[in-house]
C-alpha cells in the first residue's frame, strides 16, 4: 500500500497554484479598470480595447494544445516554470508600450504564459487528491485564486491614482519572477508511491493520436459545447466592458467603478465555496451545470433589458453573473471523470481550450458591437452595452441547451 500523501507538500502546492492563478486572474480582469485610461492616454477606441483584452485569451487558448501535450509528456512542474517565463517578458513590454501594437504584443505574450497555470494544477492534483474530492478541492483552489482577481479591482484603481498604471503592473512582472522559481523547486507531479494506470504517450505522434481519441469522445463534444461559455461571459464583463459600462453609463469615477468591480470579483469565490460543492449534494455534475448556467444566461438578458435602471438592480445583476460562474468547477470535473488519468491532461486542456477560446472571440466580438455604438463622451452609448449583454445571455442559452444533451456522471456511482 503506497504511502499516505505529504499533507504540507499538499498545502504548499495549493497556496503556490492559487497565487500563481491568481496572478493570472490579476490579469484578466484588469482590463476593465485601466480600459478607460488606456482609452485617455492612447486613444485607441472600442474595437482596438477589444482586442487588446482579448490576445490574452487567443494566446491562451493557442497554448492549451502544447502544453497539454507537455503535461502528459514531461508533467507540470517543467512546463508550468519554463511557459510562466512567457508571461514575465509580457508583463514588462505590456507596461512599457505606447502603441496599440505593443499593448496587444505584451498581452498576447501574458497570455501564453498563464496559460499553463490552471490546468497544470489540474494535472498535478488529479494524482494527489481522491478523483471523488477533486471537484469540492478544484472549487476551493479556484477560491482562494480569485483572491488575485479582487487585486485587479479596488486596489488596482486606488494604485492608479496613487502610482499609475505602469509601474503597478511592473511590480506584479516582478513578483512573478519569484512565483517561477517556486514552481520549479516545490512542485512535484505525484505523490510518492503512485502508480499511474495505464502508459504514458511515448512520442509525438502517440499523444497527437490521444488528442484525437479525446477530441472524437462523444461526451466531449456536448462538454465542450458549454465549456464555449464559462469563462466568457464573466470575463467579458468583469474583464472588459464592467468598468466601461459604469463610466459611459452610469458615470462612476475610476474608484467607485472598483468598488463594483470589487464586490463582482468577491462574488466569484463565493460563488465557488457554495456552488462547487453541490455535485457531491445533487450526486450530479450536470444538475449544477444546467441550473446555474442557465440562470446566468437569463441574468445577462436581464441586464439588457434594464440597462440604463437603478444600480441597486444592475449592480446586483453584475455580481450574480461572477457568482454563477463557479458552475465551471462542476464542468470540468465532469470532464475529469470522462477519462483516464493519462488522458487527463489532454482531456481538461482540450475543455480549457475551447473555454479560453471563448472568452477571446466573446471580447473580440463584443468589441465589434460595441464600436458599432459610438458616444460623443466615452467608449459606447447605452444601446452598444444593452446588444453585447443580449449577445453574451443568448450564447450562454445555446450552450446550456447543447450540453443538456450529455449524459450524466455521478459523483457516486451506483
């Protein structure tokens, strides 16, 4: 009987993997905040916002394939320090471009790097952690990870004005650097004593072949559909136009924009603690998927319809679009408990993928609407914000429709 896992190396690696995802949440969301003073400084519009928010998470995406490979191929503690490297280089062209092209350079380079980050914890504690104990562990590491992403809000805006943006945004390239060099010397790939089920690819050509096998799963297929939009929507809210929408909209100063920003980004691991949990209490992943995606969506339309009212309606609405999001965790442990552990990699990358792939093209084509929208004072008028809501709420729908079709798995199977 192998020996029971080191509970601090646990602990160690759960702190080191939720910093560092937080780091990348950082990243993510800060956009909303300094969208408005790049807009100020540079003067670049609405579609070039868009795609400047969106490169993160169109390098992101690009980079799922390789580093999933590399997972199953090399482990994550390799390939999480040597792609993280990636994001150190982006950070610092990021904070010091004054053009349009080096701000997109230095997000698409931020984006590879992080890329790694969530779904090499993923590999790392599917081999740690009991596969019925991985969806409840998922959610509290997405938790504490948030953390990073209410950084990217309040006091984000108050560094802003104390500091600017530039040197804040250096500061945290410079921490990264240390994260790095922790990964590399404490992360372990398997507790001691284990013993994988099944071979490992053994070349290229093999782990190519078990990206096709994962990719042709028929369950993979509705799972992916939904994964289109998990972190899109949020993040197309949280992440982009929030901060904008309450500027042109409702006239909130850079502060008080965090401070909704903030209580957005408090919702999320909230929302994980309380939501994450629920496949264990429903015995079913799908049930959580469903119900929660599926308010979500209908929140957004709501959003819409009432997109000039009261911030005691809209503000609400905002913070539960954040708070469901957690359904994600429900997801991909679905996916989790689809394959085998040395497809894992392969498999949670390939749903990462299309899930990150979806937050780009969400922010690129939202900022296409938007710039259809023009104001005389600000980014968009009132009726650019009310197509983009309408837009994201209607492709949540369909996802939540398509995955309808999966067949469950539960949690404690008969």
């Amino acid at each position: 009987m192998p020996p029971s896992p080191p509970v601090g190396r646990i602990v160690f690696m759960f702190v080191l993997f939720a910093v560092l995802f937080g780091t990348g949440q950082f990243h993510r969301i800060s956009s909303a905040v300094i969208m408005p003073e790049l807009d100020t400084e540079l003067a670049l519009g609405a579609a070039s916002l868009g795609l400047i928010s969106g490169v993160y998470f169109l390098t992101a995406m690009a980079m799922q394939i390789p580093t999933g490979l590399c997972f199953d191929r090399f482990g994550a503690r390799r390939t999480v320090s040597v792609v993280l490297t990636i994001s150190i280089v982006g950070t610092m062209v990021f904070a010091t471009a004054h053009t349009a092209t080096g701000l997109i350079i230095g997000r698409a380079l931020m984006g590879a790097g992080f890329a790694s980050v969530l779904m090499g914890a993923y590999a790392v504690f599917a081999r740690w952690i009991p596969t019925e104990k991985f969806s409840t562990f998922s959610a509290w590491l997405l938790a504490f990870g948030s953390v990073g992403g209410m950084f990217a809000t309040s006091p984000l805006a108050a560094a802003v004005e104390w500091f600017g943006w530039r040197p804040t945004i250096i500061g945290v390239g410079f921490m990264t650097v240390g994260l790095v060099l922790l990964t590399y010397a404490g992360v372990r790939d398997a507790p001691p004593g284990f013993v994988e089920k099944g071979r490992r690819p053994g070349n290229l050509a093999e782990n190519l072949r078990g990206l096709v096998d994962v990719l042709r799963h028929r369950e993979m297929r509705y799972i992916l559909a939904m994964g289109v939009a998990t972190y899109g929507p949020g993040m197309a809210l949280l992440g982009l136009w929030g901060g904008p929408y309450l500027d042109d909209v409702h006239a909130l100063n850079t502060v008080d924009r965090g401070n909704l920003l903030f209580v957005m980004a408090l919702s999320m691991p909230i929302g994980l603690m309380l939501i994450g949990p629920l496949d264990r209490v429903f015995n079913s992943r799908k049930k959580v998927v469903v119900i929660f995606a599926g308010l979500k969506g209908l929140g957004f339309i709501a959003l819409a319809i009432w997109i000039d009212g009261s911030l005691w309606l809209v503000g609400p609405l905002m913070v539960w679009a954040m708070f469901s999001q957690a359904y994600y965790v429900a997801l991909q442990s679905h996916c989790r408990a689809t394959f085998p552990e040395t497809m894992v990699g392969r498999a949670t990358t390939s749903l990462n993928l299309v899930s990150v792939g979806g937050v780009a093209l969400m922010q690129i084509a939202t900022g296409a609407i938007i710039g259809a929208f023009p104001a005389a004072d600000g980014i968009a008028s009132a009726e650019g914000y009310r197509w983009v809501f309408a837009f994201v709420g209607i492709i949540i729908v369909l996802a939540v429709l398509a995955y309808s079709r999966v067949p469950d798995r539960p949690v404690r199977p008969a």
